[in-house]
C-alpha cells in the first residue's frame, strides 16, 4: 500500500519550508565576524534551487520569508540587548519588537519569490535571470521605506572577497545583485546538460570574481598632498554609566587622559555622545576647558555630545568641532525607538516601558557646512548613519575624508559592532575615501581607501590609536550611479507589469 499523495506533498512542503529557514540562518556566517562570504552566493542558489518547480505564489512567499526569518532573525538579535540590556525594556516587550523587526525584513526575499514567480509564469525558466535584478529592487526598497533598513544586505557581506572591486561602481546593492548572478548561473550550470552551455556558465561564476579583483586594482580617486595625524579615543564607558550624573566628571577624565597622550597630532576624535549631558549644562564646566587646550595645543578635537536647541526640550544627537576651526554637525538620520518615534503617541506609550535617554531627539537639516581641518575636509556622520550610501554620499564630492562616531556599547557582545564596521568598510570601498570610526566600546579602527583595516582596537577596552591619514579627491563612477539606483531599483516590476499587460491583450 503506497503513501497518501498528500503525505508525500506535505512532507515535502516541509522539508522544503523547513530548509529555507535553515538556509537564511547559515546566510548570517557570510557576514562579520564569520566572513564566510562565498555562502552569499551559496545559500541563496540553494533557495532557488528548492523552488525551481514551485509554481503557487504563495508557497514561494512561505519559501522565501522563512528565509528571510532565519537570515534576519540570526542577524538582528542584538535589537533585543539594545532593548532588554540597556532599554530596560521587559523580555516580552524587547523580543517582541526584535521579533517584529525580523518578520518586516524577511518581507523582502518572500517578495522576491513572488515576483520571481510571476516572472517564470511569463518568461518560463528564463525568468530565473531577472533574480538579480528583482533582489537588487527590493533591497533598495528596504533601505528606503519606512526610515530604511539596509542593516545586512546581502553585498556588505563581500568586503574582502574580489566583489568589493565593483563597489564603486556599483555600491552594496549592485554587489549583492552580483552574488544573485553568480548563483543563477551556478543553479543553470547544475541543471544543464549540454557540455559547451555548462562551460560559459561557470565562465560567468569565474569571470565576475576575477573582474572584481582586476578593478581593485584601479585608483578611481587621488590622493592630496597635506597628511594629517589623527589620534581616536576609545573611552570604553558602560552603557548603564554613560548618562549618570554623577559619573560626568569621571567619564570627562578617562577622554582627558588619553588625549593628553595625544597632544601632538592635527585631530583628536572622540566617539558619539562621548561628552555626557547636553551642551548648555556643560559649556562652562567641559567645553570650555577643551577648547582652551586645543588652542593651546594646536589641535583640533571632535566629540559627539548631545546640543541642545533653541526651542524648549529641541535636542540634538551632534558631532562638535572645538580649537582654531569650529564646527557642529547634527544628525540627519534618527534611530527609529531609540531617537525618535514615529507617531507621538508611541512615545507615551512606550516610555513607560523603554528607557533611553534622548529617545525624542530632532533631526538635523539635509544641508549642513562640512568641517575643515588643515585645508582637508570631513564628511561627518553618526551611527546608525554610515548605513545608507546616500547619507554619506550628501558630503561628497567635498569630503576629503569620513568620520563616523558611533556608540555600539549599545550591542553588548554580539554581532553587530563587527556587522556595522563592515558596514563603514563599504562606505569607504563605495566612495575612496578613508574612514576614521571613533567608537565607545569598539570597533574603533582607521579603514583606508580600499576598506582595508590600518588599525583597530581592542573591544570593550580604553585605548587609543593614531594613524597619518590621507585625504583624497575626485569621485567614483557610484556617485553618478547611486543618483540612477531608484531606476535600476523599478525596473524588473516594471518589465514584468508590461509583460503581464501584453499576455492578457494577446489572451
């Protein structure tokens, strides 16, 4: 007596549905700290494969968000330590908004297999092609809707494979539209029998890689002349510490002390908020003393602080300027929950709930001066900032040089300081520019031109370090091609919308 058909079909569903989660889940090791990059281009041929024959659209959906569970779900976890750990926010509360945070995300693949599908109910086995395209789209969709989250997409993961070559050309979007390429031609070479078709699709697999490592190569800035010596502060102050006030002075002492060591170079960086309280409670008792050192010195310093506006309870997360040059730089992109909430009445109902300070903060304007020291000139961002390509392409092509200031005591002891300095390592790849990453608690490092680590801390440590730096001029092709993203991004839905209209005027 032979199995139900039913059994069979649900066994298989099963086992099918059950992979996808496992799949995503293994996608996380191609990121930091694990940088096992080639599964950015396995894991996802393995999904595809899974659902070569699958022609329900909302069996593809179940196939591809489960994917993106398991892919978001092992990669965002820390939201809960920011939230648990530090927020004081209930378990039940934190792992919800974790939880919601992972299924929004894994929207983006379970979109991806829908449109995929419909592109084989209308192009047949060829519609397999326009997966790189359909992942490139609706990537780019995700680090716009909403605030964005382009937090681990899928070409951060390819910073020190050859594929990094391609970013400026065509940013983390492209690159990872690349690895999707590379795995739909290893999917047709698996499936194809024919020995010459085989030979050019693992032409393909082979050429991508061995063109990123020909344009790495290629120098598509220049440098400047005048170095400058840079020294970055890591305070290592505690999470639970950092907005104490009795513990002002003490955290204003352990920067004082390692910058005396300091003295000596042209810029002094101090990470995000690393001044505790807003600017009008400090000026007299921390900011006025450190602007007298640096010019007695000749010195320049930058710090994080929060500022505090001219209206009434108007705050800002911002980056100050102090010696012969001052500057100030507020943040532009705010951390939805923990720098602002989305509808007021959020802010009621979940301060109770969550506590971080400074969580209504005021978004800084679009247009803002950059800062200048020694004729070179900075691209300032903060955090959560260095995320999105276009927040650090507003500095260019003026910046000389970037900094982010950033605070990933946040995070605790997981993933994410190590995802999110692979997230500057791109932004320096993209644009050619070096990146000089203050942090509290690490990763502080100096990532050259090519994204290649100089220098780098130890976590969870006071230290410093210093590095002549070079500025550098000129701009990469993605800095024309970031301005195009938003049309390469419709394309493919674009296409398929038109094909759909001449299939049913032909039916």
């Amino acid at each position: 007596m032979g199995v139900p058909l039913n059994v069979i079909s649900f066994r298989s569903s099963y086992i099918r549905l059950s992979s996808s989660l496992l799949l995503g889940a293994i996608l996380v090791l191609a990121f930091a700290p694990f940088y096992l990059w080639p599964l950015a281009i396995l894991a996802p041929a393995c999904l595809f494969w899974l659902n070569r024959d699958e022609s329900s659209l909302q069996r593809l959906f179940a196939s591809g968000w489960l994917f993106g569970i398991g892919y978001f779900g092992c990669g965002v976890y820390w939201i809960y330590n920011s939230l648990h750990d530090f927020g004081m926010a209930p378990p039940l509360v934190a792992g919800g908004i974790t939880g919601l945070m992972a299924i929004y995300l894994a929207l983006t693949p379970g979109l991806i297999l829908v449109f995929w599908g419909c592109a084989q109910r209308l192009l047949g086995t060829r519609g397999l092609w326009l997966l790189p395209l359909l992942w490139f789209g609706l990537e780019w969709v995700k680090g716009w809707f909403g605030t964005g989250m382009p937090w681990l997409s899928l070409g951060y993961s390819q910073t020190p494979s050859p594929l990094a070559g391609f970013a400026p050309l065509v940013g983390v979007y492209g690159i990872g539209a690349l690895c999707i390429l590379m795995a739909v031609a290893l999917i047709v070479a698996v499936r194809e029998r024919r020995y010459p078709v085989l030979v050019l699709k693992l032409a393909v697999i082979l050429v991508i890689p061995l063109s990123g490592w020909l344009l790495q190569q290629l120098e598509w800035s220049e440098p400047m002349a005048q170095p400058l010596k840079v020294t970055m502060v890591q305070g290592n102050i505690p999470q639970e510490l950092k907005w104490r006030r009795d513990q002002r002075q003490n955290i204003f002492n352990t920067y004082w002390r390692e910058t005396g060591r300091h003295w000596d170079s042209d810029l002094i960086i101090w990470p995000e908020t690393a001044l505790p309280g807003h600017s009008s409670d400090i000026e007299t008792s921390l900011l006025a003393p450190l602007q007298a050192a640096a010019l007695e010195n000749g010195s320049a310093i930058i710090s994080g602080l929060v500022f505090a506006g001219n209206a009434q309870n108007q705050f800002y997360n911002s980056v100050i300027q102090l010696g012969r040059e001052r500057g100030l730089y507020h943040k532009r992109h705010l951390v939805m929950f923990g720098e602002y909430y989305p509808m007021r009445w959020l802010l009621d109902l979940l301060s109770g709930l969550i506590s971080i300070p400074y969580s209504d903060l005021t978004a800084g304007p679009k247009e803002q001066k950059l800062m200048q020291v020694d004729g070179l000139q900075l691209g300032v961002s903060i955090c959560f900032e260095d995320v999105f390509s276009r927040d650090v392409q507003l500095a260019l092509p003026d910046a000389n040089l970037l900094v982010n200031l950033s605070n990933d005591a946040w995070f605790g002891n997981s993933t994410a300081p190590h995802q999110h300095m692979q997230i500057a390592q791109m932004r320096s790849q993209e644009t050619e520019r070096m990146m000089m990453r203050a942090t509290n608690t690490g990763i502080t490092a100096f990532i050259d031109h090519k994204g290649r680590v100089l220098s780098v801390t130890e976590q969870f440590k006071t230290q410093s370090i210093t590095e002549v730096v070079q500025g550098r001029s000129g701009v990469t092709p993605f800095f024309y091609f970031a301005k195009l993203q938003w049309l390469v991004g419709l394309l493919p839905i674009a296409l398929l919308l038109l094909l759909a209209l001449r299939k049913a005027k032909a039916g």
